[in-house]
C-alpha cells in the first residue's frame, strides 16, 4: 500500500499541515524542519497527491520543459536530473523539443496557465525568438543559458546559470600550472553565447578560435558534436601544427577531437593536452580520461523546480539569476596517465 501524507508527518514528527506547507514551499516553514519533512518523503517513498493539489490551487502540477532535442548529453543529464527533482516535489514535466524552432518554443510558452504552471527552457534562445512578458505566476526559467552577464538575460527570463566564467579562469590556471600552451580554442557555432569560450578567448589572447561549420539549410541549433569535434581536431592540426592544447567547450567536441588525436597517433597529453566542458560520463572512461568542467546539474535542477515552487506560491519580485559554481575535473588528458591515477587513488 502506498504511504500516505499522515505516515509522513509521523515519521518526522510533525503535523500533516506541516507536511502540506513544505510540500508546497510555504516561506514559514525552518529549515530544520524542512530537512526533516523531505528526508520523511525521501524514506518512505511518498508522492504527493497532484490531483488534489490542483483542485485546491488551481493549478496543473505540471511544468513544459523546452529544449532543442535530447541528443547532448548534458541537455539528457540536466533534463533527468529535473524529472527526479519535479517528482521528488509531487510535480511533472512534460518535454517539449522544438528542434530550435522559434515557433515551437513560442507554442510552449504561451500554454502557460492553460497547460502548465510554468516552462523551463534549457540552453540560450535562438535567433528570433523572444520570451514574452515577465508573469511571476506562470514563470519562464532559462537554464545554461550561457549568457556572460546579468544584463544579457531577457527581462522576462528568471535564469539558472552554471559558473562558466569561473570555470574557465580555473581551466586556464590549470593549463598554466602543467605547462600546457599554444593553445587552440574549439567552439560552438557563433551565433550562440557561450561565456566559457568567451572567457578563454580573454585568457589567451591571439589564440585561434575554430568553430563547426552551419551546413546550408541546417535548423540544428547544436553542432557541437562528436563529428564536429573530429573535423576542427583535423582542422586545428593542418592550420596550426605547432598546437599543443585544445581547449573544448563540450566534451562531445573533446571525444570527437580525442577520437581523431589517437587516429593520428599522437600522444596525449605529451604532444597535444585536450580539455571539455559538462562532466558527462563517457570521458571518465575514455582512453586518455577527460579533463572537464562539472557543472552540478542536480543542483541546477533543485534550484530550479525551488524557483518555480516560490514564484507559484506568490513570489512576486523582479527577475533573478542565480549561479551555481563549478568543478574542474583533472585527468589524464592532461595531466597523464601516471599523475591522474596517483590523482584517483588518493
């Protein structure tokens, strides 16, 4: 039999009224007492019932995710990290790709209050499509947005943004540290904010910047892929030979660049080191392991469903960016074979 709300309340020693509160994110809540009340849920497993909700407040319950498509894997990470958070909360996400079609990301938008409560969409919106007004009632959420600054972001976007600056000063201090230089930049398409590659540009100034080449025709929003990777690693070697770093902004650059490195029989780190960006699993166990920026989506998800869960239970200011911080990632594709395993058995 599935528990109920009063075994909850009995578990952490509270009321049911208590329980409905932090379920609800009610603002008189302590923190001790919220622990307590989500550690209960955690234990026993318990869903809040929705449909009860909805008849109570009006609203759905349910949350539109907007994203391009789910091929990227830290678009996949991120969007499994907020289906476990949403659920954890007694809320839903239905995923809504566009494709990048601004038409279709306007269409998930505008089923605010009909269909959902509220819409988070991840990644930067592409050209031609605008948020509409800010309505703290039914909020839009930006997530990885990849803008450089507070003021970049859309008046009508809450936004939940990684570090990407500080990530890259700390990527660029490792670099310097192990003696890595000479460095070539591989990027997303340019038409795309990316403040990661932004701040590396200023931290090697000069340095060339090679990015994937729009195919006529092309509505792909995201072209930083493995194949990508493969032909600007190719590119980079033929037009630069002296390179000795290649700096990714994603790790599926970085595995497609490896790919083509090892082709080459080169030896990395010892001839050309190779960074990413997004932690995602397969460079843990690639052949040399990736040097890469962990982003902490599961904490870029909590914030952002507690965003959502605020703003539905009235709060009313003016847009907010939050920045979760970052955690570079050292391993063997620049650090070496021997010193990243001395590294991983401390």
């Amino acid at each position: 039999m599935a528990p109920t709300m009063k075994e909850v309340a009995a578990r952490a020693g509270v009321s049911t009224k208590t329980v409905s509160r932090v379920v609800n994110d009610h603002p008189s809540i302590s923190d001790a007492v919220r622990e307590r009340v989500r550690r209960a849920i955690d234990e026993l497993d318990w869903t809040p019932n929705a449909h009860a909700r909805s008849l109570r407040t009006g609203r759905t319950g349910l949350i539109g995710l907007s994203l391009v498509d789910l091929k990227a894997p830290t678009t996949a990470g991120l969007a499994q990290a907020l289906v476990v958070e949403a659920e954890r909360q007694g809320l839903r996400l239905s995923i809504e790709p566009s494709r990048g079609r601004p038409e279709r990301i306007a269409q998930t938008f505008a089923s605010r209050g009909a269909l959902f409560d509220a819409v988070l969409h991840i990644g930067p919106l592409p050209l031609g499509c605008e948020a509409p007004p800010f309505d703290p009632d039914r909020p839009i959420i930006g997530l990885c947005t990849a803008s450089t600054a507070e003021a970049e972001h859309p008046a009508a976007l809450d936004a939940i943004d990684s570090d990407d600056a500080g990530a890259a000063r700390s990527l660029t201090r490792h670099l310097q540290r192990v003696h890595h230089h000479d460095v070539v930049l591989l990027g997303r398409e340019a038409e795309l904010p990316d403040a990661f590659l932004d701040e590396l540009i200023r931290a090697f100034p000069g340095a060339p910047v090679l990015r994937p080449e729009i195919r006529p025709g092309s509505r792909s929003t995201h072209l930083a892929d493995r194949a990508a990777g493969r032909e600007l690693a190719a590119r980079a070697l033929e037009r630069h030979p002296w390179v000795r770093a290649l700096i990714c902004a994603d790790d599926e650059l970085a595995i497609g660049a490896l790919s083509l490195l090892r082709e080459r029989g080169l030896d990395i780190p010892a001839q050309v080191a190779l960074t990413g960006y997004g932690n995602i699993d397969d460079g843990h166990f690639s052949t040399p392991s990736l040097t890469t920026v962990d982003l902490d989506l599961p904490e870029i998800a909590r914030l952002a469903v507690e965003l959502i869960s605020r703003r539905t239970s009235g709060d009313r200011s003016s847009p907010q960016r939050i920045v979760v911080p970052t955690t570079l990632i050292r391993a063997e594709s620049t650090l070496g074979a021997s010193t990243a395993e001395h590294r991983w058995r401390r």
